[in-house]
C-alpha cells in the first residue's frame, strides 16, 4: 500500500516557462514553491514567481540546474516535501532521483525501477515485446560487432536506421542505405555514441520511410491504474527539435487512434510506471505504428493536450506523486476540438537559425478566444545564451483544424517582439504552406516544403516596398522599440493601412512619408 502525503512545499528543478508554469499549478493546488536560480537568472520571470528563490550557481547549467548536491540542499534547507524537475536538465536522471529518496524527498516523476527500463531503447524495445506493443522491425539486443551487424542489416533489408540504446529524441541516430555506408560509418558511429553518451552500444531497426511522429500522453498512479489522454501529432520538427504540435493528429482514424492509446498504456504498465509521460511512436504511410520510446516527463508540448482534453497535467503529475489514485476514468476523458502550438525560439530565421539572445526591449503577447501563451520572458527580460533559447510558446484552440490555423495566424500576427529575433514570421510562413493546411506534412516538411520552396507572399510587393520605407523613414526618427510595438499591435495586417496609421501618429500625410523616401 501507498502512503498519501499532501505537499506542503515543492522545489521547482528549472527554470524559464515550465518552471512558471509548475508555480501555476502549485498555486492552484495551495502548495508553496521555491524557485532556484543561477547567476543570470536573478530577474528571471519563475524567481518572480515563485513564493522563494535561492541562488544555486554560475550560468553553465553545470554548475547551476544541474547541480544535484546543491539542490537537494536547498530542497532540504527550505522544508520541501517533493522536487518537480520540469523538462530537461535533471528531470530524467535517476542518480538524481536516487538523491531525492535517500533525502526523504518525492521526485516528482516515475519511479527509478521505470526510469531505468525506459531510459534504455533497447531494454524498452524488449520490454514492448512482452507487453505486446508494435515496435519497429530490428533486433532487440546490441549488435556484438561489424560483421554480426552486416548479417541484420542485409536480413532487414536496407535503408537501416543505426541507432545508440543510450540514444533518443533523435541523438545517436543514422540513416544507412548500403552496405558499403554501413562498413564505412560503424565505428565512427560507436565512437560519437560513445562520447555522447558514455555509452557505445548500438542496434539495428528498419527505417521507416516518411514517418510521422505520433504520441500518446499517458498518466498511471502508483495503485496501478493508467489511462491515455490522446495523441499529440509532432512532426513538424526541425534538426530533431519539434518546431509546431497539435492534437489531433490527421494521420490518423479513430480505430488507430484507440489502438495506440491502448498500446501507450500496456507499454507504461509494463515498465510499472507510475507518473505522467509520453509514448512516442512512428507512424508510416499505411497507417502502421511502431513504438519509439517513453519520455519519463512532463513534456514542453503538454499544453496541446490540456486544451483538448481539459485536463491540467502537471496537477494531475503533482498528485500521482502525493500517492493519490488518478481522478478520471478513461471513459471520461475526450478529445474535443483542435489545439495547435508554435514553439517561439529566439533564434533568427534569416540566418539559419543562429541563436538571438538579448534583451526583450518590446514584448506584446496575443490575446483573445481561444489562446493561451506560455512564457518565461516578459518585456525588459535578457534572454542569456547558456540554455535553450525557446522564449515562448504559443497555443490557440478552436472546434476544428481550419479554426485553429486562422486563429494561430491571428494570434502570431498579434505576437510582437523587439530587440532579439524569432522564429514568429518562420511560424507565418509554415502556415501559410499549402502542405501544411492540408496537413500533409511528414518528419522532413521543413526542410522539403518550407526552407526550399519559396511560399507565397501576403499582399502586393509595392505595398511591402512601400511598408520597408515607412519602417526606415521611423528608424531614422529614432521611435522607441516600445512605441512600435504598439503601433504594430494596433495593426491588422495591411500595409496601407499601417502606413497611414503611422502618418497620422507623426501628425504627416501619406504623401509627406513618400517623398522622403
Ligand atoms: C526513425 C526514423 C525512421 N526509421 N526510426 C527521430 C527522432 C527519434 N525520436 C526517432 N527518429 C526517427 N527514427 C526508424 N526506424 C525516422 C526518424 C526521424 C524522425 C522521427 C520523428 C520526427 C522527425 C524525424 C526526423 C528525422 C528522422
């Protein structure tokens, strides 16, 4: 039997919006959080928002939101009852969950027995095949050495993927389409598993031609009751970074939709899992499913589910680790509607997506029916450059997927940002894409449809010329940052009438901006 114990106080392992948003729902829950913070996070937005903060450490998450000892410390310290370590950083360590045990300590996530099974793809791939799960066509050990690993390969048939068990969400992977490729990249393949992972143990799977990538989010309590709450469609991904999520995915029926949230389900039970997480599976042309992997944590995409299905996940995360029985049947949770999320990077479209780090001179977040942002930022904040640059995400519901495009435009042409640059107008572009609209997108969308091809402009070039110069003649006014991001706030869409918005703010006609350009 389980003991249930309310928390009191809960240590938030992270930082930027999903330390935000685990504040939110400790709020909700009358819990009390602490917030720990490094060196350039001292104005950060979860330090704001938490009830304390403490200073854990210099920049590099090394020596700060990685560092277990100081943590725990600090957890300690402050009285708290549990640890929620978000996404990233510690939140799929179990040295660190070992840590929380020995303290006394509830890590809010799985327990480290589940961790451990799931946290290797090959012990996972072995443990989906007692549970009966669909996993891709490929051996279930390591491969022993080069000529073994020649033998499956020609057995599978080529193309190959060649991938690390200590791999995952895309690291330690490799397309191999001969033999010839196969005996020229294997030991360099172990050597980067090898630094990258501490481990070079490697396996054979089929490759899926023009997968998507679909998963289930699940949730099971430590009674052994587990449900699914639906898919998430996450193919849009640019160099394994998902990029655009929503839910429902279209490359599914309901038929495949229920059997794979069944299979999410027996995959988790057979690890004993005992939190929230994520089933990822491929899924090829056919309709076929095959499983990935299990991500142990709440999800940065998590949001998408929570519209659809009205159910707020970090509370229910919260309160499977108190030891309370999940407090919805499976017949009672639905999907309704459309959600859709745009992940905001600072980073610069233009310039093949380098990083923009800065300060947020100008901040305008949309609004309205059916949006929802979440942030670490807010107007005068630094984004610093020591950890991922994803400034925001962006979400919108509506009843159906055209509802949801023509609001998530909406609300991205709302969503104003000055001094860094971000990946908004990339976010324009994507769903102006016709491919995408008729949601016919696989895992190579970006790089096919949208960074080669060039999209279809809004509106008239000389009304864009026209726009540039106006822009130019108020740079050289010096308007402040602020000011423009209320008059771009103010602006529905057109340039014309941007410009003589803009004419009428500086007390000139349109025509006096014209002959100064
Ligand atoms: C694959 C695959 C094709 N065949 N495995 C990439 C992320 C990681 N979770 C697994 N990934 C893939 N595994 C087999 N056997 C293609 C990918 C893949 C991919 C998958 C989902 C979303 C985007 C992707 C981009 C490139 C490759």
């Amino acid at each position: 039997m389980v003991a249930y114990k309310k928390f009191k106080k809960v240590l938030i392992a992270n930082r930027g919006e999903i330390a935000v948003r685990i504040c939110r729902a400790c709020r909700e829950m009358g819990i009390t959080t602490v917030a720990v913070y490094s060196e350039v996070d001292r104005n950060a937005l979860h330090v704001r928002y938490a009830d304390e903060a403490y200073y854990i450490g210099p920049a590099p998450a090394t020596d700060s939101y990685l560092r277990i000892d100081k943590i725990i410390e600090v957890a300690l310290k402050s009285n708290c009852d549990a640890i929620h370590p978000g996404y990233g950083f510690l939140a799929e360590n179990s040295e660190f969950v070992n840590a929380c045990n020995k303290n006394n300590i509830t890590f809010i996530g799985p327990n480290t027995q589940s961790m451990y099974i799931l946290g290797d793809k090959t012990r996972a791939r072995q443990k989906m095949i007692e549970a009966g799960v669909p996993i891709v066509p490929g051996i279930k050990d390591p491969v022993k050495d080069l000529n073994e690993a020649l033998k499956i390969a020609d057995e599978i048939g080529y193309p190959i993927m060649f991938k690390a068990s200590a791999g995952g969400g895309g690291k330690g992977m490799r397309l191999i389409k001969s033999k010839e490729e196969f005996q020229a990249v294997y030991d360099l393949a172990k050597g980067e598993a090898l630094s990258a992972f501490g481990d070079d143990r490697m396996y054979i799977e089929k490759a899926i031609e023009k997968p998507r990538h679909v998963e289930v989010q699940i949730a099971r309590d430590k009674y052994g009751t587990g449900i699914h709450l639906f898919e998430r469609e996450c193919s849009i991904q640019r160099r394994h970074q998902k990029v655009i999520e929503e839910s429902p995915s279209m490359a599914i029926n309901d038929e495949i939709r229920h059997k794979m949230g069944e299979a999410a389900v027996r995959a988790v039970a057979a690890a004993n899992y005992d939190s929230v997480g994520t089933v990822e599976f491929l899924v090829d042309k056919d309709m076929n499913f095959y499983f990935l992997e299990v991500n142990t944590r709440v999800q940065v995409e998590h949001p998408v589910t929570e519209l659809v299905t009205g159910i707020d996940i970090v509370k229910l995360q919260i309160g499977i680790a108190e030891g309370k029985p999940l407090p919805i049947k499976q017949e009672e949770v639905h999907q309704y509607g459309h959600a859709i999320e745009c992940r905001i990077y600072a980073e610069d479209p233009d310039k093949n997506f380098m990083p923009s780090p800065g300060i947020i001179e100008g901040l305008r977040l949309p609004g309205g029916p059916g949006v929802r942002v979440d942030t670490g930022v807010y107007e005068g904040a630094e984004i610093p450059i020591y950890y991922d640059p994803m400034a925001a995400k962006l979400l919108v519901w509506a009843k159906d997927r055209n509802a949801a495009i023509a609001r998530m435009q909406r609300a991205l042409s709302e969503f104003i940002v000055k001094g860094i640059k971000t990946t908004i107008p990339f976010h324009q572009k994507v769903l102006r894409n016709q491919d995408f609209i008729d949601g016919n997108i696989s895992t190579d969308f970006i790089d096919k449809e949208v960074l080669e091809k060039p999209q279809p402009r809004e509106g008239s070039a000389i009304a864009a010329i026209a726009a540039a110069a106006i822009a130019e003649y108020l740079r050289e006014k010096s308007l402040k940052n602020k000011l423009l991001v209320f008059k771009e706030t103010c602006g529905a869409g057109s340039p014309w009438k941007e410009a003589g918005k803009r004419a009428a703010m500086l007390g000139l006609s349109f025509g006096d901006i014209y002959k100064t350009s």
